[in-house]
C-alpha cells in the first residue's frame, strides 16, 4: 500500500515514514500541501496513495488547505487522510473533519496511536 507523509519538517516526516514502513508501507513524503498535490497525481495512474498523514501548520498550503483541495478532487475519493497535529481545541478537530479528513492524531502519539487510527480505515489489521 501506497502513503504520503506531509509536513514542512523533515525531523517529523522521517519518523512518520520509518512507522508506516514498519507497518508496511511504501511511502513518500512531501515537504507542504502543493508538494503533496504533485506526488499524489503522479501515482494516480500506476499505484494509488491509499493513506495521507497530513500535519496542519504548513507554509505555501497548510494542511486544512490540502484537505480541501483533496476532496475537491474526484480522482482522490479514496485516500484516507489522517490529521497530525499539535491542535488540541475540539473547534480544531471539527475543522478538520469538516474540511474532509477522515480520523485526527494529536501530537505527539505512539506506533500504537496510529495503528489504533489505520485499524479504524480499515487500512490496518
């Protein structure tokens, strides 16, 4: 299976990648939202991402905006997009479940955390 890591950070793209590998994942990554739109239509055609861990403060496109842009989007109605963020006010995880992500990781999490939210898509046994 095919996943996207999204964040500005490297230092927090590399354990996210290094934990989906584990669990079995390919996975790219891409430094903001616009990174992310790129990768994604680049695999439409031949390997589908199924899963995108998304952190929400992003420079260029933030991570809401990404999500919108996404579901706006027909060719990607099967993507599975995880919210990984800081943001802990209920206002904030409505938002984005709003705007079309399907589950919300609060930083920081555990190996666990995020098999617990795969397991929930359905993406995880």
């Amino acid at each position: 299976m095919q996943a996207i890591v999204v964040a500005d950070s490297r230092a927090m793209r590399m354990p996210m990648g290094r934990l989906l590998k584990d669990i079995g994942f390919d996975v790219a990554e891409a430094g903001d939202g616009g990174q992310a739109l790129d990768r994604l239509r680049e695999h439409l055609a031949d390997n589908p991402v199924q899963l995108a861990l998304v952190d929400w403060n992003m420079p260029e496109m933030s991570g809401i905006e990404l999500v919108e842009a996404v579901r706006a989007d027909p060719a990607f109605a099967s993507l599975r997009i995880v919210m990984v963020t800081t943001e802990t006010e209920l206002s904030q995880v409505m938002k984005a479940l709003d705007a079309g992500a399907d589950e919300y990781l609060m930083k920081p999490f555990t190996r666990d955390d995020v098999v617990g939210k795969l397991e929930l898509l359905g993406l995880a046994s």
